[in-house]
C-alpha cells in the first residue's frame, strides 16, 4: 500500500494545489467578469432610464408645444384681451377647452392640471385630473399666477420653447408627496404676438415608479436642488414628523462634485457600489435629474454568488474526480509493485513457490513473469546449495575425520608464521621427549639441528615455507638424544593468501634412517669389495693369460723355425704337447671367465639376427675330427629358414658346450646327436638329443641345482661336463631363458633350453 | 715396416720381437705406456701393437695422448687385450683409431696375417 500512497499523496497534493489554485483565479477572475457584467447592466440600466426620461421629457414638450396650436386657445385667450365684448360664452369656450383637453388626457395619463394663463397670469382655465375624473376648476378657483417662478421663467421665453419647472411635490396630499413638473409655453397668436402661456402639469410619479424599478439595488432619483424625488425609504424624501425635506446634496456633499465627472463609486467602507447618471432638462441644463442606482455588494454579488458556489462546487467535484483517477491509477501502478512486494516477502520467508499474477499492464506483466521466474530459480539455487552445504558439511566431517586419524597416527605440530608452536599432539610429545606446556613455549626451530642430507631438499632455513614442504630433520630430543622425523610443512593461508600458520606432520623415521645408514655403510662396503674383486680378477687373469700368450706364442716359433728336422721326435713331441696343453690351459681361464662374468651378471650381448641352422653347422664342423673318430652322426634339424637375433658367440658356445657333453656320453658306431630349434609361444626352443648313457634323476636334479654355488673360490671340484652345463645355465639365463634336462639311464639325454625369440 | 710394440709383460715383447724379426719386420719395443708413447711421438711407425692392461699408465691413456697430437689416424694400431671389453670399450678404441682388437693369448699367425695386409696397403 505504500507504494500508492506514495503516487496518491503527492498526486493528490498536487492537483489539489494546482486546481484549487486554477479554480480561485478563474473562479476570482469570472467572478470580476461577472460583477463587471452586473455593473455594465446596471449602468445599461442607468442608461435606459436616462432614455426615458430624456424621451419623458422630449416627448413632453413636443405635445406642450402641440397643444398650443389648438386655436380655441388662441380664440380664448384673444377674448380674454378684450374682455366680453363678443358674444363669447367664456362657459362654453371652458367646456369646448375642457372637453378638449379631456380628450387629450386618457392618452397622457400623467397629466394632473393643465392650466391657460393669460398675459398677466391670470388663470384662464384650469382643468384637473387625478386619472379618473377630469374637472375644470370654477371661476372663483382661478387665481393669479404671475408670482410663480414657471410664469416668470417661461415668460422669457421665446416661442416655441417649452419651459420644463423643477420637480415640485404635491405636498397639499398624502405622502408620498406626489412629483409633478411643468411643462409652459408660451401661446401666440397668428401674428406672433404672446397671448399667454398654457402649463401643463404633469404627475411623475408613473415615470418615477417606471423607472425605478430595477433589479439590483435600489434608486434614488434627485433633482438638481438636492430633491430627493424617488427613494424607496420615502424617509429620504420627506420627514412627516419633522416636515422637512431631505436635501441629498446636503447630506452627500460630495456627490454634487462627482456628477459630472464619475458614474460609479465603491464605498468600501458601507460595502456599497453607487451608480448614477444626470439627466438634464433639454431646455435648461441647469435643470437636470439624477438618476443613482444604490448596490450593496453582496446585491452585486448576489447572482454572481450562485454562479460562483456552482464554480467551487464543481472545482470539488473536479478534484475529487481528479483525486479518485489518481487512486485509481496509482493503485494501478501500484498494484504490480505491491504483488512484487508480496511476492518477495513471501520468497524472503523462503516459500520459493510463491508466483505473482501477471495481468494488467505490459510492464506488470514483465514484472511478474520475471518474478516468477526469478524465484523458481532461487529455488533451484536454494536446493543446489542446501546439496552443496550438504556436501561441504560431509567433507568437513571427513577432513575432520582424517586430521582425528592423522592426529591418532602422526606426529603433528601447528606453529605461527615464525614457527612459534602453537600446538602439538601427545604423539609428538612423546617423541620429542618434553610436555606439551614446554612445546608450546618453543620454536620449532629450537629442537631441530640440522637436515638430513641425504634424501631431502636442500632448503635454507632462511627460506620461508611457501608451499608443501618436505624435508628429513635430525631433532634433539630434551634429554639430548637424537632422532630423526620427515617433516612435511603445509602452510595454512588466510583469503588474502597470507600465511597465517603452519602444520607440520612429523614422521618419526629414526630407525629407517639409522637402518639407511647401516645399509648405506653395508652396500658401500659391498661395492668396494666388488670393485676389489673385479680388480683382482682382472689383475689375475691378465697375469695368468699374459704366461699363456707367452707360452703360446713361443711354441709357434719353436713349431715355426725353418729347420724343423734339428727337433728330435721327442722333441717334437714336447713342443706338440707344450702347444696343445697352454691352448687348454688358456680355454679353461677363458671359461673361468666367462663363470665369473656369469656370477656377476657381467656379459653384455651382441644381438644380430642370423639363421640358425647355418649357426649350427659351423659349430659342427669344429666337431668334424671328433666325430669321424667316433664314428658319430651329428643331425642338424633346424629348419634352413629359421632366422633369430641373439648373441651368436655366447650361443655358439652353449650349443658347442652341449655339443661337447653329448659326445662324451654318446657311444661309438650308431651313436646319434640330433640338434633341433622350434618356435614355440612366441619362444625358441632349441633340443640337443643324444642316444647314450643319460643321467639318473638324482644327477639330473643336482646338475641343474648347483648352479649358484659356482665361485672361483669354490673348493668343490666340478667336472668337466658339469661346468660345461654351468656355464650354458648361465648364459641361458643371461639371455632370459631357461634350460631343462630330460634324461632316462640308459635311453640317452635331450638337453632343453628355450630363449624369448626374437627377429 | 716398422713396428713398436707396447706391453708391460717382458716375455711377451720378446716373443713378439723375436717372431716378427722373423718375419722380417722391424721391431722396437718397451714395457711402459709412456716411454710407448714418446717413441711414438718422436717417430714413425707403421704399426702399433698396444697392450692395454700395463700398470700407470694405460693403453687407453697412451691412446689418449696420441689422439690429442693428432698421431691416431695416420698408424695403424692394434691392440691386445687380456680381458674381454664392453661395448663402450671397443667404441672408444675404434674412436682413437684403433684397426684391430685381438684377444690374448692370439694365434701369432693371426697377427702375422694382419700386419702383412698392412703392409700391403
């Protein structure tokens, strides 16, 4: 509702401003309009009634001077100049005058007397009337005007000019006193000479009322005396009680200046407009009436007043009209803002499914579509976020979880940025041999004494730790003791990536160290004594095959002197036997070496890829002598397309030493060696099969048993063949493979050995 | 041909020596790597047989220095072991420029047959 009353309000301070303001002038300025136009008819009035009289007036004297021209009048007033020397009937005249005038009276009711006056002023004839009865007056009525200010004034007169009295008042009757006024002229005869003057007194009341009558205030008419000739408060005309005549210019001296000049004045003070106009007599300007017309304001006002309540009452209407559109529209504005207040109120309360209409205007609309929309998605967003508090909330129980368990398992420190401690566990406690109250009061650093070279980074101390730290310490414990932990620092960051403080995990590896060292100290040992003994070794066979070579080499010159026949036989022999035997000698230190190499996993093949049937029969061809001795057949089943990589020399050798064995064992005339390689599961598996003696099981198993116990130092003797199968064993095994013997006493032997063929 | 061999081992310098006089060779011989190798740097030889196990100062060190004065290429060098070599051995002779690599004990009919493809070139 505020949200209206916020438009309403100043809406409707406003327009009540700006209308009421509009209505008073407009109301103020057709009020001015209005008055104005009151005025304007009053003084049209004014106007009209000035006609009148003026008409009055002129209408007035024309029939005076029409009248004039009756020639009984002329014939009367000629008899009365020479008196009754005709036979004039002066009755009979005054009855035709009479009838006459009778006659003229019905048609100018206002006319009270109309007298004939002779020359001297002596009424000739004098006829009344009150409207009804017409009456000549007698004789003995008649009376002498000549002392009357009209008998002198229209005396003067030239003729044809028609001499117009003051207003006089009937005083001799009721009040109010009748008005009357003269209209004289004078009578001429034919030849222009003044016989007398006829007065015709006219009643002016019927004018008087005639014009008084008005709408709007009311009318005083003076004469110029001061004659107060018409008021409606007849006080102001006369005072019966006083009998004395109230004089207007007397008590409003100052009108008589402003007759000319002004037509109105505002008397503010009486709240009083007067409106006045002269109206001269035609034939005297000094005569002249006044006609004042009297308004109160509030008379003015009066009709204006209706006009003008309408105006404000209509001015309310329109404020209200104007104020009810206003509630209205704003309400209507106000209506979408108010259901999105709500709306949010109710989202604010977390209802999510609240929706607010959406009707009315385009922009209500908009509002309320995106409202609803806006709070279906903080729905959403409300259910992802309880997911994710959820989630949170568990990860933080399992982080808490694990620093319990790492706690329970670990040594753990917390220290400052300084590495000031600021919390440690009992574990580390125990480890470092002070209570926890000592720990607290220490710096890290206090207990450490240096880094572990060995496996550890090299960190200066002075370097702070930016990031996961790893490093082998060696601490002191309280009792001087040392041990070692693997301390891994994580720094803690606050938001503005600050380090705020360190946790250290410390992992007490005293005995792995300590072990590490021992072993360290063994293995070095060990390699010296390796290196010792390959030294000697080779200090060894050189000093053995350089005799040789020596031994050799002196034979062949003794073999190779030109004058061979200066040898005896037996001489020759001893040569013969001199070569054969260091050439034995030599094989045999060759073999040991290839024993030692074995041991110590020395040998270092040279693969090449060739076919391996060739490779066996240039093996047997060494074996030719021997075998035409022994009157043997060896069989070469390779398949002539069968191609390997290996190390040609070191399985030449093995075959040949295989070779050799079987030779041994297999019996003169029909002993047979088959030799034969096939691929088997990605294998090569090459057989050497003789048909002689074999072996029992018990020899079997020893023979492959041995095989590690070889060493130059071995007090054992082995014979010949078995150190033959020896060092195939080992060189098999070298070259990743694996050797087998299958033998049965009396049914000959087939010695296995497959390697992981390749190509 | 002139040849000098080089070998810790008297015997073996005097067979060698009375061997290939035999042949009809010239042949100077010492028993220590640098003496080997100042006569090699004062003269020319056509053939070198070098042993490489002497005490002090190796073959492999005589082949060094050689290498640095630049004599390597323009000899031919055989050179005579009493232990078998590694792969790495045998590259790094081959780099200091050495032809042959016998084995001892050689079958000194093997050396003859070398040395005379030798002279041949």
């Amino acid at each position: 509702m505020k949200t209206s009353q916020t438009i309403i309000i100043p809406f409707v301070i406003l327009s009540i401003i700006i209308i009421s303001s509009l209505s008073y002038f407009f109301i103020n300025d057709f009020q001015k309009t209005l008055t104005e136009q009151v005025m304007d008819e009053i003084e049209e009035d004014i106007k009209i009634k000035t006609q009148s009289l003026e008409n009055y007036f002129t209408s007035n004297t024309d029939k005076t001077k029409l009248y004039t021209i009756f020639p009984e009048i002329q014939g009367l007033l000629k008899f009365s100049e020479f008196g009754s020397s005709f036979n004039f009937d002066k009755n009979e005249w005054v009855g035709i005058m009479t009838m006459h005038f009778k006659e003229i009276i019905p048609t100018n009711p206002d006319i009270a007397q109309i007298s004939i006056l002779d020359i001297r002023g002596e009424e000739i004839v004098r006829i009344n009337s009150d409207g009804k009865n017409i009456q000549a007056v007698s004789e003995l009525e008649l009376q002498n005007k000549n002392d009357q200010y009209y008998f002198k004034d229209t005396l003067v007169l030239s003729q044809n000019q028609v001499y117009i009295s003051d207003i006089e008042f009937d005083e001799e009757n009721k009040t109010p006193h009748e008005s009357l006024i003269r209209f004289a002229t004078l009578i001429a005869d034919g030849s222009g000479e003044n016989m007398g003057i006829m007065v015709i007194t006219h009643s002016m009341d019927r004018i008087i009322s005639s014009i008084a009558q008005t709408n709007i205030g009311s009318i005083t008419i003076v004469d110029n005396n001061g004659q107060v000739i018409y008021d409606e408060n007849n006080l102001k005309q006369f005072d019966s009680q006083l009998q004395t005549r109230y004089n207007y210019f007397e008590e409003n001296p100052l009108f008589l200046d402003l007759i000319d000049t002004t037509f109105t004045i505002h008397d503010e003070e009486k709240q009083m407009y007067k409106f006045w106009n002269k109206v001269s007599n035609p034939n005297d300007p000094k005569k002249y009436v006044v006609i004042i017309v009297n308004v109160s304001q509030d008379a003015i006002f009066e009709p204006i007043q209706h006009t003008i309540n309408n105006l404000y009452y209509f001015a309310i209407v329109f404020i209200l009209v104007t104020v009810a559109i206003t509630v209205i529209l704003s309400s209507y504005i106000a209506k979408p803002f108010e259901g999105l207040i709500e709306g949010i109120k109710q989202v604010q309360k977390g209802d999510y499914d609240t929706k607010i209409k959406t009707s009315g205007s385009k922009e209500a609309i908009a509002i309320g579509e995106s409202f609803n929309e806006l709070s279906s998605t903080l729905k959403v967003l409300k259910q992802i976020s309880n997911k994710y508090t959820k989630d949170c909330n568990n990860q933080l129980n399992e982080i808490k979880l694990t620093v319990d368990a790492l706690d329970e398992s670990m040594c753990l420190v917390k220290t400052n940025g300084d590495q000031d401690i600021t919390y440690v566990n009992d574990r580390f406690c125990k480890l470092s041999g002070y209570t926890r109250d000592e720990l607290l009061d220490k710096n890290l650093k206090s207990i450490q004494l240096e880094q572990h070279q060995q496996g550890s980074k090299n960190i200066a101390e002075s370097i702070l730790y930016k990031e996961i730290q790893y490093e082998d310490m060696r601490n002191k414990r309280k009792d001087g003791s040392i041990f070692w932990t693997r301390k891994t620092t994580i720094p803690i960051k606050n938001h503005a990536n600050k380090i705020i403080e360190y946790l250290i995990i410390q992992e007490n590896i005293t005995q792995k160290v300590e072990h590490n060292e021992q072993s360290i100290e063994i293995e070095r040992k060990e390699q010296q004594k390796r290196h010792l003994e390959k030294e000697f070794t080779k200090m060894v066979f050189h000093d053995i095959r350089d005799p040789i070579s020596v031994i050799s080499g002196n034979c062949e010159i003794l073999k190779n002197t030109s004058n061979v026949n200066d040898f005896t036989e037996n001489q020759k022999n001893a040569i013969e036997s001199l070569c054969q035997n260091a050439r034995k000698l030599d094989l045999q230190i060759e073999e040991m070496l290839n024993i030692y190499h074995i041991n110590s996993h020395k040998i270092n093949f040279k693969k090449s890829t060739f076919t391996v049937y060739l490779l066996i029969e240039k093996i047997i061809i060494n074996f030719s002598s021997k075998i035409k001795e022994k009157q043997i057949k060896i069989v070469n089943d390779i398949d002539p397309l069968l191609r390997f990589s290996s190390d040609e020399s070191y399985l030449s050798q093995v075959i040949d030493n295989l070779i050799q064995n079987a030779l041994e064992f297999t019996p003169k005339d029909g002993g047979i060696i088959r030799i034969n390689a096939k691929i088997e599961d990605q294998k090569i598996v090459f057989q050497i099969q003789d048909n002689g003696a074999g072996f029992s099981f018990k020899v079997q198993n020893n023979l492959l048993k041995n095989f590690y116990e070889i060493d130059t130092s071995n007090k054992r003797e082995h014979k010949p063949y078995e150190i033959r199968i020896i060092i195939c064993k080992g060189i098999i095994e070298e070259l990743g493979g694996k050797m087998k013997i299958e033998s049965h006493q009396g049914f000959g032997s087939t010695f296995y050995f497959e390697l992981p063929f390749e190509i | 041909m002139k040849i000098l061999i080089v070998d810790d081992n008297k015997d073996i310098t005097d067979l060698f020596h009375k061997f290939l006089t035999l042949k009809k060779y010239l042949v100077e011989y010492v028993n220590d790597g640098k003496n080997g190798l100042s006569l090699m740097q004062d003269n020319n030889y056509d053939v070198l047989i070098l042993d490489l196990a002497m005490p002090n100062f190796t073959g492999f060190d005589v082949l060094e220095e050689l290498q640095k004065k630049n004599k390597t290429k323009s000899n031919n060098i055989i050179v005579l072991s009493a232990v078998p070599l590694t792969d790495t051995d045998e590259e790094m002779l081959k780099k200091y420029g050495v032809k042959e690599i016998l084995r001892k004990p050689m079958e000194l009919d093997a050396l003859i047959e070398i040395i005379e493809t030798y002279s041949k070139k």
